[in-house]
C-alpha cells in the first residue's frame, strides 16, 4: 500500500527541489527526516514538510505504524508566473518565475514495487 502527500503551487523550482528528493529516494522515513533537517537547501524544507506529512497520513488514515519508506517522490513543474524584466531601449523581456508540484509515496518495508 503506497501512501501519498503532495504540496501543489509551491514557490520554488522544481529543479532546485529534485536535487533533495534524489538523495531521499528509497530511503527510510526516519533517516530521511533526520538528512533533510541538517540540508542548507529551501527545498528540503519543504520536502520535509511532505514527508511528516504522508507519514502522518500512513498513521492515522490506515493505521501503519510499521518501517516506512519513501517508495517514490518526484517534484513536477507547475504553471508559472509570467512577468517582465525592463531592458534597454523600453524594451521588455518575459521571465518565468517557475513553480513546482511536490509529491511522497511511503510504504510500509515489507511490500517492494514488483
């Protein structure tokens, strides 16, 4: 059984956050939390946020209490916001201010992906 928590519409790219998720990937809950919250990076800030969350959902939804792990995790990108940047001449030009999509699968350890 894979449990999911996902944090939409947050204000970072997703390729900053892919860098914390790809050291998590597969690792157990506990050593996860315990890695993210000694990382420097706003990413696993956030990243931390979702995992205490998809265990708290694991726990109180269905009732695992067992050895989690993180089965899979994966930050996709979301709309962005479009603004303007003054450039020479009155000219303008588009920057996108990138957003992303966080989400944790967990499992108990006893169920592998077959």
């Amino acid at each position: 059984m894979k449990v999911k928590a996902q944090a939409k519409w947050i204000r970072i790219a997703p390729r900053k956050v892919r860098r914390v998720i790809d050291v998590i990937r597969g690792k157990n809950c506990v050593e996860a939390l315990a890695l993210l919250s000694f990382m420097p990076h706003k990413g696993a800030e956030i990243v931390l946020e979702v995992i205490k969350s998809a265990v708290a959902n694991a726990k109180h939804n269905y009732k695992l209490e067992n050895e989690l792990y993180i089965s899979e995790a994966f930050a996709d990108e979301a709309t962005p916001y479009k603004r303007w940047r003054p450039r020479s001449r009155g000219r303008a030009h588009p920057v996108k201010k990138r957003n992303s999509h966080v989400t944790i699968y967990v499992s108990p350890r006893g169920e592998e992906k077959k």
